[in-house]
C-alpha cells in the first residue's frame, strides 16, 4: 500500500472524478481559479458543515456572521491592507522571469544570471468600482480575508447577540488574493474560501484561550480523519510574526510537496479594533458588568483554509494499493466527510426495481449513488476511486430472506446484514467523533 | 392581529434582533450590500440547506456544481453579458436625479420638468484585473449569474458523473450586479446569493418539464412556511421574454411594497450551450446511448434568490400583535427554518445548572439558546422577536419530577412534558415536510 502521492495523478482523479475541474477551460483556463463538480461540492459542503458544527453550533460561546466580500475601502485602511498588503517583484531583463524581491539572495537573476529591473509594488488585493463611473472615489475591495468584517461588526453582533466575553464571532466565505504565482493545484489560488474564528477575551485570559484553540483546531483535523503523523504544529519564530502578532502557531501538513501551513492560531492582541476604533472614531470598546470595567478586548484567532483542507482530505486519503490481480486507487475519506457514503447495486439489472426503491430509502439519510452498470468487482472499484466507504449489493438472496451484502472499501469484507438493520448499522458508521479519534 | 409589515419596523427589528446589519456600517455603509449577524446566518443556512436537500439531495438526477466567482470574460461574451449587460442613463441637469431610460415617458425630467442629458451606458457587470497588471487582456467580472458556470463545466460534469437526459446541474453562490439603484432593503442589492438550477432535456420534454419545476419550486415556498395567499404565478408576455427564452414563469410575493418576482422558471432553449460550443470551439452536445442521437440539450432553468427568500420569510413571518396588556412582535417562521428552534429557561438564576446540562444536551439535535435574565415573560418576548418556536422552563418541579413546560411560540399555550420526552416530541415539530403542506 503506498501513499506517496503523486501530484500530478492525484490532480487527474479529481478531473476524472468529478471533484475537482480548472475553472473556464473550455476557454483555455483562468490561472489560480478553480470550480468543484459533483462529488467535490459536496467534499466541500461535508468540510464545511463539521466546521460550523465543531466551531460554533456545539459551542454556547461563539456565534457566526455573514457579511458581503465587498466592503466599505476604509476597512482596508484601517486594517493595513491599502499600505501593506503587495509584493515588491523584480523581472529579469535576459530570460523575461518574474521573481518575489524578498525570495532573492542575489541581485542577479536566479536562473539565468541576466540583470533584473527596479522593483514593482503588486497588490494583492483584487480592485473594483462600485457605483456609476469609474471613479477613484468609488474604487473598492474584493476581501481579502474574512476576518477584517468581524472586527468592523463587532459592536453590532454584541449589542444584538448579548454575548459576554470570552466569545467568539466565526464566518466562513469566499476570500480573494492576486496572487503572482498561484500553485500547488488549490493549495494556492487566487480566489478561495476561508474558516475564520476571532475568540474575543481579556488580555490575562490570552495564553490560556490560545492553547486551548490551538489544540482544539488541531484535534479537528484528526477528527475529520487526517492522519495524526502528517500534522505538526510550528511556532512562529519571532522574526517571522506580522507587526500586530504577539504569537503564532501553524497547523502544518506534509504535503506531496512539503510540510506547509493548513491553518494558522494567532494572538492578535487588540490591534484590530484598536484600529478601527482609530478610524472610524466609534466606541468598540467591551462594558463588563461584573467588574464595571470598560475595555478593547484582546483576540486570538484561527483562520482555515475550505480548499486546502479539501486538498489535504484529498492527499490523505489517496492510496495506490496493490492486490493480488490488479492495482486499486482508493480515497480513504473518513465516512462523515464522504461525498458518497452509499452505493447501492443490483447484481444484475433485472433486479433494479426493488434496489431504486432502497436506494430512494436510504437517500433520506445518507448520501447514495445507484450504479448498475458493468460487473460488482468494476462498480466497486469505481466507489473506491470516489471514496464510497460502504457498497451494498442485493443479490438474489434478497427478495427471498430481506439481507443484502455491504462491503467495507477499507478492508474490502464484506458482511451480510437484514436491510431494516442498515439504518442502525450506518448511523454508528458515520457518526461524526465528539472527541478526536486516537490515529489510525 | 397584523401581519400589514411596515418595512422600516421591519429593517429597525432585523438590525436590533441581529439579522441583517448595513455592510460597513461604522465607517457609514456602502449603498447595496448587507451583512448577516447571528441568526441571520443560521436562517441563511437553513434555507440554503433545506434548497440543497430539495433539489439536490432528495433526487437522483440532479448533481451540484460550486464554480469560481471569478471566470474567463469569454464566458460573459459568449453568453452575451459584455454587448447587452447594461442600463442607459440619463441625469436631469436641473436637480441632478438619475433615470434608466426605459423607466421614462417623457423627455424631460419626471420629478422637476428638467432638461435631461444625453444617455450614458452603465455596466452592470463588477469589472476586475486578474494578474500582473490592469491592461486590458487581464480584465475579468464578477459573475452576474451563477448559470452560465453550469454551461461552461457541461462536458466535464457529465462524463465524470455519467449523468444521463433528463439531469440537472445545480448551484448557489454569490453573485454580483453593479445596480444603479439598489433598493427595498435586501430585496435588490449589488452583492446576493442564487440557489440556479439548469435542467437539461430533449427538446419534447420541454413542456412537461416546464410545468413540473414551476409546481415543484412554488411547493417549496409552501415547505419552508410561506403562506400561500402570498404568492402567484406570472407568466411573462412575449414581449418581456429575454431573446433567448421560449417561456418563462415568475413565482411572485406579496411584499410590503407590492408583488415582485421572487423566483423565475425559464425554458431557455438551447440558446446558452449553442452559444458556447461557437464562442469556445468545443463539442458540448450530449450522445445519447439508447437513441444512438447527438443532439444539444434544451434546459429548463429555476433560478431563486437566497437574500430575497430571507427577506421573503422575515417578512412574511412578521407579526405585530394586540394582547390583553400589551403589545408582542412575533416572527412565526416555521420551526425548520428558525434560527433558535428551542430556547431553555431556568425560573430563577440558581435552577442554573441542571438547565445548562438539559440546553448543552438539546444542542446536539437542535439550534439551542440559554437565557436566564428578567422575567419569563420578558423571556419570552425576546423569544417571540427572533421567531423560536419553542421555549422550555426548567421550575422548582422539575428535579423532582423530570418535567419541564414547554411553550408553543404561536398558540402562546404551554404544556407540561418529561425531559427524557422531549426530543420525540421536537423531531416530530422539526421534521422538514416531504411534501407541501396545506396553506395554513
């Protein structure tokens, strides 16, 4: 059994399966933008539910929001981004290369040797016009993070809401980056979807609300089933830390090409609201009755990426096995994250009818797929490519005793269990883990 | 009782309750977008949800797509959106008002008898630049309309999922139209969500297909609480049909400011798929086994507004009644829908613990909230205000006998139920109807 993932044939299963397709390319492509077909949506929408679940709908001490991608300019002033937030990038006179000024240990270029040119600001946040004319004054952002919405609504989420610090405001949505090198399939892309949680607490409270959200993100990962080997954590060293942050913790993966950030845990300190208080010249300041005192609450905050984790359920769950007679390509998704969690077949098509009416069934609960093409052995080997956990076949013994076949995509068993006993049989199966799970 | 909804009570309630908030609103707010607070996002997420298991879920030939807001502009040109996607404008040069032309009657000024000027073309399309540089090979929109991404990924959803005619390709996601004149609170903003679906089928079965997704979707309306008295059906005279369309069916509401679309039907031919097999070169017709025929699917298109559908339930939800001493603003959503479906009471403050553990138990199965400030009554009303069907009371009775009351939102009665009863009785009041139930 190998995972050593081959990227380019991992990214030639998600087109042959449906999860995931370069965005336009009947048009040629659009670099770094990327659209999720069948079973990817539904990767996406299993990933994300969890979140929300795990985050703030198990939770009496977070609440979400939802706010619009396009924002009032001013957030970004404030926030740093219209100063801040681009690349200085230098081109090579001689082979016409682009390059990240700060990636450069030379002043000349790094592959052919050829002289570069002054640098150039690119900004990384994706410009629009709002309104009627193409006016500076109607120049606006696409987001570049989720979280700049949180501090701007802070007031009005408290004020509604009547939250008491410690809390937490989550949002999940669409971010975008103008990013100059998009890479690594959706590792990187230009237009993404990001998880973000902004726990507001006071400053003495900070070291102890930090390491309980770095453990509790990184028990996450394992309980939507990513192996506990692949994951590390890794302090950012002092040098590394944005100016705001007092500390940083990423949730690391080993990718197929190396360990990289899948989330990062921050202690923003107040800088955030400080800043907007600054700029919008409005109170965001926290009343606490108990102790009647008055102040800018401190925050630790955890921002995931949807895309990358997909791809990193994507990575992890990828297998070349090799079996006696021929070689299978399985995703191991954990069952509550897989887009199918039941194939329902007829052994042969004469038996459809009673199997459509099962599958019809079964499709109130679970997610199903009815598939009467070809032999058992190739309909399985097509559910183990999609990560189908659980395949029943309804043989002709069916009708006569009420018992169909399930197989296991894990171990490839397969046990013979009385059809009004899937639904207790299946519910256990996919069960999402309140605790994280010890490593498989 | 009155349900004669005042929007601006309305929009002051939203705000207050933490539905829906102006985007930006601390640096003054930016003209067409909103944010969603707390239970904004939940009701925004159980529509979508309850959308998603309607359309997608619950059938077996529909299939999801979730594509990139940001696409190749040769898809806006082949669908036509660059030539034609855009309002002329005239301003009166006496008092400054701006008009679409197609509003007018008249060639002066409909408020004050001004001179107008010549038209000015308004894009209605967010442009961007995707890239290095603002040059005009790098520009890209915003997408105004989830659709056409369905079109583009036609080929690659069908051969990776072996979809067969009839199916559909179902999406939601933002979408974003620069209006000239956003209005009616959410109902028209410049950034909103689409829940589309496009369902492809041989060109005979256009009529009978026509007519099952117009009952379908109205049937919908009715399942997730909206009154049927409130809605219609218009059919658009020819003259209002978009070139391209062959009939379309607008499922109208009742707002405050009169009966708008609230969802369209459209039997849109084979226009878009034809005009994308031209623009981008590509064979994007559908082989049919059992027939041996390759022909272009004709597609019947359902296209709802995620924003509008909230806006519809808030205000078809909003009651403002007379009772015997006083005066109660109850939102009467449906209980699938209601962003708190139980709330949980201690009688006085020190009943607090056991209350905690009951409301951290219901958490699990339900969309809980805690409350244990003022009175009951005063409880209550919060409650009523942001639609909770269901209020239970933990009292001095309760760890003696295991009882709690539960009190119904509408009828306003209460009944005396076993803790270990309550979750039959509430997955009975939460169950999703399978079928539409009768106007109530």
């Amino acid at each position: 059994m190998s995972n050593e993932v081959n990227m380019n044939d991992l990214i030639a299963l998600c087109k042959r399966k449906g999860f995931i397709f370069q965005s336009s390319e009947i048009y040629g492509g659009l670099n770094g933008f990327w659209d999720l077909g069948p079973p990817g949506v539904v990767l996406k929408r299993n990933i994300s539910a969890l979140w929300w679940k795990d985050v703030v709908d198990l939770r009496d001490d977070v609440v979400g929001l939802d706010s619009a991608i396009i924002m009032h300019p001013d957030i970004w002033r404030a926030s740093g981004h219209v100063d801040h937030f681009h690349d200085q990038m230098v081109d090579c006179r001689k082979c016409k290369k682009r390059f990240r000024i700060d990636h450069l240990e030379t002043d000349h270029c790094p592959e052919c040797g050829g002289e570069l040119t002054e640098a150039r600001q690119f900004d990384l946040m994706f410009k629009t016009f709002v309104g009627v004319a193409e006016e500076s004054g109607s120049v606006a952002y696409l987001r570049p993070e989720t979280a700049q919405a949180i501090f701007a609504q802070f007031k009005n989420v408290l004020s509604s809401s009547r939250m008491k610090v410690p809390f937490g405001i989550a949002q999940m949505g669409k971010s975008f980056r103008n990013e100059i090198t998009p890479r690594n399939f959706i590792f990187r892309s230009r237009e993404f979807e990001q998880m973000e949680l902004e726990f507001f607490v006071r400053e003495e409270d900070r070291e102890k609300w930090f390491e309980f959200w770095v453990q509790d993100r990184f028990d996450w990962y394992m309980k939507i089933g990513i192996r506990k080997k692949k994951l590390r954590l890794r302090e950012h060293r002092k040098e590394e830390l944005a100016h705001y942050a007092r500390r940083c913790i990423d949730i690391e993966y080993e990718y197929p090409f190396g360990w990289k950030e899948l989330e990062g845990i921050a202690d923003r300190g107040n800088f955030d609201l400080t800043r907007h208080i600054e700029h919008a010249g409005k109170d965001l300041s926290y009343f606490e009755e108990q102790s009647k005192e008055k102040f800018v609450p401190h925050v630790i905050e955890t921002s995931a990426g949807l895309d990358r984790t997909m791809l990193t359920i994507l990575a992890d769950a990828y297998h070349v096995e090799e079996l006696e007679k021929e070689t299978r390509t399985v995703l191991r998704f954990a069952p509550a994250v897989a887009p199918v969690q039941v194939a329902v077949f007829p052994l042969v098509k004469k038996l459809a009818d009673p199997v459509r009416a099962l599958e019809r069934d079964l499709r109130r609960w679970y997610k199903t797929f009815y598939d009467d093409g070809g032999s058992i052995g190739r309909r399985h080997r097509r559910q183990d490519e999609v990560g189908t956990p659980y395949c029943i076949t309804y043989d002709f013994t069916s009708p006569e005793d009420g018992t169909v076949t399930v197989r296991d995509r894990d171990s490839m068993e397969q046990v013979r269990i009385a059809m009004d006993q899937l639904r207790p049989y299946f519910d256990e199966k996919f069960q999402y883990p309140e605790k994280s799970p010890a490593d498989a």
